[in-house]
C-alpha cells in the first residue's frame, strides 16, 4: 500500500512525520542533563529509578535519586567510530515544531542511557487491502473465512533480509551483536545505548522537552538512516510523538456534562438523595420508588403532562431532550438482544484512572433495565490495571458509566468485556491494548512497548507501578471492540500511525470489528486545537488548519461520528450532525490514503458537494482517507455517575451504540453458524440504503462552519446512522 503524506498541503510536509523522544521516567532510562552543548559530567544527574546496572560499557548507579558515574566507556566505545563505514544517510523522519504546550529545554547528557528500538518494515502489507477484502467484501468468494493469528503473523513477518540488513548496520556502527535483540516476532529490534552513541547511529541531538504541566520528554528534530537501511525502517525510538498515552487525560476527550437537567432527571436525584439520607440516618428507604405522578407539588412538572417519572424517562415523547436504550431503539430499528453466544461478549476499552462504579451500573438498571439487577462486565486487567474507586467524580467515572451502561443494556442478555488498561502511574496506551490481544505486536522478548514517551512501559519502577512485565497476548480480543478514546492525527508522527493503523487490519483479517469515536471538535483536534499553517504548532482554536482525529483516519477502523435529534423533533424525525454541546469530528486524513471502498463516494462528495476550502484548511487532494463512517446519536444520553442521573454529551456515546448493533448481528449470524462480520465497511458503502443518511447540519472548528452533512457521504456524519433491521438483512445473507 502506497502512503501519500500532505498532497496537496505544504504545511503537513514537516507536520505528519515524527517526533523523537522518550520518557525520563522510563526503566531503563537515566536522565542525565548537560548544557545547550551537551557537556557535563553526570554529577549530580537526576536518576527516575533506583537500580543498578551496567549498559554499553558504561557503569551507572542511582542512590538516593542522584546518578553517580562508577565507570569508563568500554573499548567498544572507543573504536566505534573507527569501525564504523560511512554511508549516505537520508532523512528518515523530521518534524518543524513540537506538539502544544511542549517547550525545549536542555541537551541530553552524552552518557545518558536508554533503550533504542527500530521497527522493522513487514512484507506484505502492499497486498493487505487485497487480503482484507478477500474475506471483507460482499461479493468475495472467501467472505467471512477469516485468518488464524499465526498465518498473519506469518505473512507479515519482516523478511530475513530485513533483520540482516538493519542488524548489519548496527554492528557496523559499533553495537555489539551480543547488545542486541529481536523481538520474538521479529518485527522489533532493540538495544540500549548512551546518548552518543544513538545520536552518532542517528546523526541527531537529543534535547530535554518540557510539559507545561510538568512531564519531560527527550526528543530530536529529526534523526537519519542510511540510504540502504531506510527502506527495511519503519522508524526508530526515542520517537515518533508526545503524548499518546490516554489512561492520564492525555489524548482522550472529556465526556461532556449538562448542568440544567431535565424535571424527571432532577426528581430522580431528589429521590436517590433522599434514599441515601435514610440509610445513613438508619432509617428505612420508604417509599422512593420512582412511579410518582409527574406535575406533582412535590416533583413539579414534566412538559408531557400525566406522565409518571418513570414512564417520562422512557417514553419516546422526551428523546429530543433525554436519550435512553428505548430511544435508539426506536431511531435504529432494533429489538433488544434475545440471545447470548458464550464466545459473543462485545469489548469495551477503558484507560485508568478512568474507572467504572458498580453502583452506578445497578443505579442505572434498576431504572432503565431491571432484568440486569447487579449485573457486573467482564474484566481483563491489563498490564497492571485497576478498577479504581479513589477518585470519585463525572472526570473519573463519566466516561466507563456511559460505555457500560447503554452497552450493557442494548446488547443484554450478551456479555460486555472491558479492557481496563494500565497502571496507575504509567497510564497505557492503543499500543498497550493491541499487545494484550496480539502477543507478536510486542516487541523484544515481550517486555518493552513501541515508544515509551507514547506507550505505557513495564515493568513499571514508579512508586506504585505495575512490576510486572508487559503482558503480551495475555487475552482473547473480542468480535467487537469499541473505543471511546483518540489522539490527533498531527501528535504521534505518520510512521508510528501507520505501524499501529495495520494492526487493525490485522484484526479485521481475524474477524475483529474495531470502532472509534471520531471526536467532538468538529474539524478541530482534541480539545479545539488548530494548527498554523505557517508554523505547524498548535494555535488556540480560532483559525489555521483543521487537525484531523486518530485512529479514526486509519482505514482499518470504523470511525464513529455524532447526531442528535433536534429539539421539539421526535424518533421519526430525520436527526441533525451533533451540535449541542460537541460537533460531530470529521474530515480528512494528512497520512492515509484513500481506500477502495470509498472511492467510489468520495468521487460523488467532490463532485456534488465541493467543500469550498482550500489545502490551507485540509487535504484536498482527494487522495486521501475521509472519515467519519458511520454515526449514531450522541447528544442527551441519560447516565448514571456518583450516585447521580446526568445527561452526557460525547462521539463515546455514538461509539458503543453502534458497536451494540454489530454484536447484536454477530449474534445473529453466530446462531445459524455463520461468522463474525469482522470488518464491516465494504459492506456498509456498498448498501448505502441500508443506513439512515443525515443531510442536515455541520461540524464547525477552527474559525470556520466546517464541513456540511450532505446527501451520500459526508465529513460529518459519514454514511449515516444504521437501519439495523435492513443491516441485519444485508449480513444475514452474505456467506
């Protein structure tokens, strides 16, 4: 596959390639800081990490936080540069300016030591849209006879000459064969060495970065490879983005909160605030069931008149203003799920700290689906997870109480597995999860990850860290997986995005249907950040060009976009792109091509509904992958956080709603012996009529009204929301 990188825009030549850098509080890393030159003597130096060891000759000890050098470089060392045979060097991956909020500081040390990792390029991968569609495309032959994970490790693996080639580089360059090692998949190759050392492999200098917020990060400009090395490289760590863990607040969107909420909600709250009361007092509940009559003078009154409280939640009258199970129910044209495959539960990723609450999921079913009555998720741990219940509030608990409880309940009596994933100090990443679930992802010997200034990195030393190593292919993944977390396409670097983007291909050879949601800042990134164009940093939001979302841009994964129903409208009204509180992210990709299932409707969008801006807004060189896919209502969900009813705003609530749809047709195709449907969209763009098109409405974002939803396919809706009964017919008949 053939990747066209900023076509048509000048401004992402420099923007979509990557960042090197690394975390200082890495195992295995020591931060030691010279001056602008890059001189010191290591006294003195800041160590993250109290251990001892001995790397490429050079003896460190770190006692009481302060790194002390008891060592001389080791004859390797001192020959390197006379063994080494120069070569040309080409730029391999370079970037103009850092991610927002992120400052250079200071030269690394030259004897800092820390862990090198080169991703090796796969073979193959020039055939997996071929490949995809074999087993993806409604009229293949080979539809639904997906992969085992062995053929695809197989058929991807770096070749031999590969390996040779880059490990030959090395040594040539003084990195001892015995320093190095192959991962166990063979697509990693890894091996500590001291800041001299990596910047003389990599003709770069390596510089200390700052978080406004506190975080330190070593990264470079840019960094080289030989000439004949480059083409067997994906890229080199340190590098290759900033900040792409997601468990801290980092590249997540936080779930939107209303404050004002509707009468039955409020009433709802009175009553489990006063149930509260009488435990505490000792006293009995009494009688706090919500079935008392609306307009009341002790619940005054819901617009809908005679309506008991609970009624009022779930009628269909209230959906422009409070969305339920029943809601999209109704707008989607699905009955609730009759059946439980025991290998059918639908995956949902969570990111510590952000934690669900068990009493929040009962609070919820006892009002919205009392046949689940203490219904618990499945749970898999991943690389030190934990359900924390410390941190209590809408910023901790929101975004898992959303997921859960609409997945829960629109695909019961089917099972919900989430995968909660890293540690409490460490964080975890995409990268994290996808090694859970696909042991040869990981890299050397299964214990370091991609890029530890993006990936959460274990074992992790940190007071309070996970200890244990790196758990690589430790779990099952699931048929569906559903994602309610993203980065900006701009932050981790087009290399790293790529490596991670044919993961998900991977998985939809092996019948695994990944959806993220695609945003809620319109045609802006995370946060409403915009980027200038003559700069390539972020700007405050009001102008510049539009920062596209990841993963959604990957043509792998199903990018879930935002509508809402518009208010004093009702179910059988046609829905609005999202723009009460959030709008529906969308756009174009600065790193993915386009694929061949949306050719055929992107060539349809510039035809007929040119978006009149130019490439110093976005990429339009209509060459490139557009997102979202596909939408689903995301405005008004009805969640249950704290111990109280609130209204949530969010592409998360689009995400695991469309998802419940694809399990439930997966359950469906399970029952009479069919398979999964894996990877959905070539059979979604080719039954167009099998979804609800959104022709109203806009995604605005960086000064600009954005792009408009439109007849067919759109940047801001995509195809539209699902007809599951048609979709269901559509699946049901393919092999």
């Amino acid at each position: 596959m053939r990747f066209h990188f900023g076509i048509g825009m000048s401004v992402f030549a420099t923007l979509v390639v990557a960042i090197c850098a690394s975390p200082v509080s890495s195992e295995g890393t020591i931060m030691l800081v010279g001056d602008e030159g890059g001189k010191g003597n290591g006294e003195g130096m800041t160590s993250y990490g109290p251990w001892e060891r001995s790397v490429g000759g050079v003896g460190v000890r770190s006692l009481g936080g302060v790194v002390r050098m008891n060592g001389e470089r080791g004859e390797e060392g001192k020959v390197k540069a006379k063994r080494r045979e120069e070569k040309p060097h080409v730029v391999h991956e370079k970037r103009s300016s850092p991610p927002h909020k992120w400052k250079r500081s200071a030269r690394l040390h030259p004897q800092a030591v820390f862990p090198v990792r080169i991703g090796l390029t796969q073979q193959n991968l020039h055939r997996a849209e071929e490949f995809l569609n074999q087993v993806s495309h409604p009229e293949s032959p080979l539809y639904g006879q997906h992969w085992s994970a062995s053929k695809i490790a197989d058929m991807f693996a770096p070749s031999q000459e590969t390996v040779d080639v880059v490990r030959a580089w090395l040594h040539d360059s003084g990195i001892a064969p015995e320093r190095v090692r192959v991962s166990k998949g063979g697509a990693w190759i890894s091996f500590n060495a001291t800041t001299e050392e990596a910047e003389g492999l990599l003709r770069t200098r390596y510089f200390v970065w700052e978080h406004e917020e506190g975080a330190r990060h070593v990264a470079c400009g840019e960094y080289s490879v030989p000439s004949g090395v480059s083409a067997h490289v994906d890229f080199v760590t340190p590098g290759v983005g900033f900040d792409g863990k997601v468990g801290g607040g980092g590249g997540r969107r936080q779930v939107k909160q209303e404050r004002d909420l509707p009468e039955p909600l409020k009433v709802l709250n009175r009553r489990a605030e006063e149930v509260r009361r009488r435990k505490r007092d000792g006293m009995g509940v009494g009688n706090t069931n919500p079935v008392g009559k609306m307009g009341s003078p002790e619940d005054a009154s819901n617009p809908k008149q005679g309506a008991d409280i609970k009624n009022a939640l779930m009628t269909l009258e209230n959906c422009d203003t409070m969305i339920t199970t029943a809601c999209l129910q109704a707008l989607y044209n699905f009955p609730p799920g009759s059946k439980s495959a025991t290998n059918n539960t639908m995956g949902v990723v969570e990111y510590t700290p952000q934690a669900f609450l068990q009493a929040d999921l009962n609070m919820w079913f006892e009002q919205f689906s009392p046949n689940q009555a203490n219904k618990v998720p499945i749970v898999d741990l991943i690389d030190g997870a934990v359900v924390q219940q410390t941190n209590q509030s809408f910023a901790f608990n929101g975004e898992s109480a959303l997921d859960l409880e609409f997945a829960m309940a629109l695909i019961n009596p089917q099972q919900v597995t989430v995968f909660q994933v890293g540690d409490l100090v460490e964080g975890g990443s995409f990268n994290n999860f996808l090694e859970a679930i696909d042991a040869s992802y990981c890299t050397a010997d299964g214990g370091e990850s991609k890029d530890p200034n993006v990936d959460g990195q274990y074992p992790d030393p940190k007071p309070g860290g996970f200890p244990g190593e790196l758990q690589c292919g430790r779990y099952q993944s699931t048929k569906v997986i559903s994602t309610s977390y993203s980065a900006n396409e701009a932050d981790l670097g087009a290399k790293y995005e790529m490596r991670q983007c044919n993961e998900y291909m991977k998985l939809g050879l092996q019948g695994v249907s990944v959806l993220y949601s695609s945003g809620d800042f319109g045609v802006a990134g995370n946060g409403g950040q915009c980027i200038d164009s003559e700069t390539g940093a972020y700007n405050n939001g009001s102008s510049g060009v539009f920062n596209p979302s990841f993963p959604g841009t990957c043509p792998y994964v199903t990018s879930v976009g935002a509508t809402q129903i518009l208010n004093g409208s009702t179910v059988n009204s046609p829905e609005s792109a999202a723009s009460k509180v959030i709008f529906s992210g969308g756009g174009f990709s600065n790193v993915f091509p386009i694929p061949d299932y949306q050719k055929s409707v992107m060539e349809t969008y510039y035809a007929q509904s040119p978006p009149g801006y130019g490439a110093d807004r976005f990429n339009n060189s209509k060459l490139v992958r557009g997102y979202p896919d596909v939408s689903a209502n995301g405005i008004n969900y009805v969640t249950a956080v704290n111990g109280r009813f609130s209204l949530a705003f969010e592409t998360s609530a689009s995400c695991p709603a469309f998802a419940s749809m694809l399990n439930l047709v997966n359950e469906e195709r399970i029952a009479v012996g069919k398979s999964s449907v894996g990877f959905v969209k070539p059979v979604l763009y080719a039954n167009q009529p099998a979804m609800n098109d959104i022709t109203n409405g806009r995604n605005p974002g960086c000064g600009t009204d954005g792009f408009e939803a439109v007849s067919g396919w759109d940047p801001v809706t995509g195809l539209g929301t699902p007809d599951y009964a048609k979709l269901l017919k559509v699946f049901m008949a393919l092999p």
